[in-house]
C-alpha cells in the first residue's frame, strides 16, 4: 500500500552519530522525511538535540515508540542494545534503519530479521557508504568493462581513537569487536558492492598502540566471488591528519584510485588511468612519463540525506528496504569469519548460523 507525504522519523540514540551526522545531514534535510522525536539516556543531550531540530524530546523509548506520528525508527545505540531496541519497534509496527553491526552475533540478527519480518515492518542496515556518487560510479564502471578484468581492489579507514572512559566502542560486551567491525564492515561493504559476497578470508590483528580490549588494526584479505582479491586495512591507532581513507580498484585497463570517500563526510577525491586496451610488455618500467591520472568531477551528494530518502521512499512506495537487514546479516558472518581467522591463524569462509 502506497502512502504519501513525508515519513515522520524517530531516533533513538540521539547524541551520536545522529547527533553529528544523520539527524543534521540525513532526516532534516530529506524530502521525504520529517524528525519527530528523539530520546537518548543521556537526557540532557537529547533535550539539546530536540530544540535544536524542532522536535519532541521523548523520557524514553517507549514513549517515542508510542507516537502515531513516528513512522519510522533510526536506531544508533551502543551495538549490544541494538537487538532489544529492534524488537520494541518492531512490535510498536515501526520501521527500522539500524546502524552497523545490527546485531552481536549472526544468530542474533537472524533473530532480529525474523521478528521484523512477522511484525510486517522494513528492516534496513545503516550502509550510507553505498550512496557515495564516487562508488556508485566506480561500481558502474567496473560492470560496463571500463577499467578490464578487475585484478585487485584496497579499502582503508584508520583514525585515531585513544582510550576514554564510557567509550562503548572500546568494549568488547558493548561494541563486540573494535576497528573491524566498526570501520571494516563499511569498507567490507564497498567492497563486496563491487564484486558480491565474500568467499573467504585472511586476518591479522594487533594492538600496536591502543591498549584497549577490542582491536586497533586489523588487516584482511578476502577473495570475493568474482574471483578478485582485496584488501581492507583499518585502524584505531594513526593520527587522524594522516589518515585518507584510501580506495584503490585495478584492472587490466587502468585503475581508480580515491581519497576520503571511505570517510563520513560526502564527496571525496578520486581519479582514474583508463587505457585503450592490452599493451605489450615494457622492459623499461618507466611510469614517471607514463602517468595518465586525471580527476573526476561529480556532484555530489550526502550519502546520510540519500540514505534517509532511499528508506522513506521505500516506507511510502511500499518497497523493499534500499538496504535490507539481510546485507547487515551477511557483513556480520564476514566479520566473524575474520575474527575467527585472526585467532586461528587460517582462511575461513563465512557462513550464517
């Protein structure tokens, strides 16, 4: 059944990323989409973020779940949270987009999936990477046979992020893993959108700097199921300047390579090498004066406001969710084949519970 108008929002876990990112950059700015009430346990905080967007300051999740004009749910509390605050909308009849992980296990999130799916309500993962206007046309590249047969891709994501106390993120009962599973799923993510689904992979991690119980640097390859390699390096433990969120796809005619894309922020840099065709081998190797790079020039887009807009027009379409649960399911079983490798020294395959 097809419904019209704007979808009217709630979040809960309000002084975030909602906070900085989805709630200014994402359901404000929408078309299709209006903030109707917030609630975070941190009161005061959300009593700020509610006067400062127009909306109501609910005392607790189920007062916002209790409103009829609260359509939809954007869940960004801690990770171990994520499966009781799903249900409670879930049984209110609400939409759910859910920030990455949704869950703490595959198992859980099946669970997750399966309660959703009864209550007759959309279930999507927070992947707003996807609608990044670089990737999106990287992606189109890479079908059309642009850059070759693709070779190898690298995605990175590193910041700087030092022990503080009520880091949630830094505990493993709380977040379930550390850099991995929150900046590796994203760029985990990217990745299998280029090439499908995961078939297997290698995991180092370490603790070079931070002294936390999650991980700081975690390096992984993966073979996907196109047969291309990749490699996803990220880390909690490099200074933020220094940090450029690097993706890299190469091919037999050329490659793309791209800065700050894999970051928060919309937009990026990224450029490419395009060749005609296959060349002969050249013994002298001198890619000084070979250098063809050349930048892109896209408008672009705010991957939170088109993540927003992509789930309320499935909400008012009557559509699947643009990111279903499923895909949050499948990043998950990627993420403990990797945790597992890294503690069995060997290659495993993911695979739900």
């Amino acid at each position: 059944m097809e419904m019209s108008g704007k979808v009217g929002w709630g979040v809960i876990g309000a002084c975030g990323i909602a906070k900085r990112r989805t709630i200014p950059e994402g359901i404000v700015p929408a078309a299709n989409a209006r903030l109707v009430a917030v609630t975070d346990v941190n009161s005061k905080g959300a009593e700020e973020v509610a006067a400062q967007f127009g909306a109501r300051n609910c005392p607790d999740i189920q007062s916002l779940l209790r409103m009829k004009e609260v359509q939809a749910v954007y869940i960004a509390t801690p990770n171990n949270l994520h499966k009781e605050h799903v249900a409670a909308a879930a049984r209110r009849g609400k939409h759910i987009l859910c920030e990455k992980p949704l869950g703490l296990t595959t198992r859980e999130i099946q669970r997750m999936i399966a309660t959703c799916r009864k209550k007759n309500v959309l279930f999507g993962t927070g992947f707003m990477m996807r609608f990044n206007v670089y990737h999106q046309k990287l992606r189109e590249m890479i079908r059309d046979g642009s850059l070759g047969v693709p070779v190898m891709a690298r995605g990175q994501m590193t910041c700087w992020y030092p022990p503080m106390e009520g880091a949630w993120r830094q505990v493993q009962a709380l977040g379930g893993g550390g850099s991995l599973v929150d900046m590796g799923a994203h760029v985990v993510d990217v990745l299998e959108m280029m090439f499908g689904r995961t078939k297997s992979v290698m995991a180092k991690m370490a603790n070079r700097v931070q002294t936390y119980q999650v991980e700081e640097t975690a390096i992984l390859l993966l073979e996907f199921e196109s047969g291309v390699p990749g490699i996803v390096d990220v880390s909690f433990g490099i200074p933020d300047e220094a940090s450029e969120f690097v993706l890299e796809v190469y091919g037999s005619k050329g490659a793309v390579k791209g800065k700050y894309s894999m970051a928060q922020g919309p937009g990026g840099e990224m450029r490419s090498c395009i060749l005609g065709g296959m060349k002969g081998y050249d013994a002298q190797q001198n890619v000084q004066t070979k250098s063809g790079y050349q930048p892109w020039e896209l408008p672009t887009r705010n991957t939170y406001q088109a993540e927003i807009e992509a789930f309320s027009e499935a909400i008012l379409q009557g559509k699947p969710a643009p990111v279903p649960a499923e895909d949050g399911l499948w990043n998950h079983a990627v993420m403990e084949a990797a945790y597992k490798s890294a503690r069995t020294g060997k290659a495993v395959a993911p695979k739900l519970a």
